[in-house]
C-alpha cells in the first residue's frame, strides 16, 4: 500500500508540480484525475470513451 501512495506522491510532485502541503490536503478522487489527465495528455493511457457533445444534447434542443 505504501508503494501506491509513493507512486501517487511521485508523479503529483514531479509531473504535476503541486506542493507536499496540496498533496495532503487534495481530495483522492482530484488527485486520481488529475494524474490521469496528465496520462492521457502524454499519450500513457487512452481514454476510456471519447464522448461528443451531439451525443449528449439532442439535435432539436439548442
């Protein structure tokens, strides 16, 4: 487990260049995202789906 976090803490302050004190006080899930934004931007992982906004918003409303 404490590898994970290690990990975790790693690419915060390396990649995404927060401080230790906004890692501690950052919510998981923010973190999480915000590492696989980062993935995804560097090409590391894809994304799950990719989603357009016509498939969201019917055609007749806007």
């Amino acid at each position: 487990m404490v590898v994970v976090f290690t990990r975790i803490t790693y690419h915060a302050r390396s990649h995404l260049n927060l401080r230790p004190t906004e890692i501690d006080l950052m919510v998981f899930g923010e973190l999480f995202d915000l590492i696989e934004c980062w993935r995804q931007e560097r090409g590391i992982s894809q994304s799950y789906r990719e989603t357009f906004i016509d498939e969201i918003i019917p055609a007749g409303l806007g």
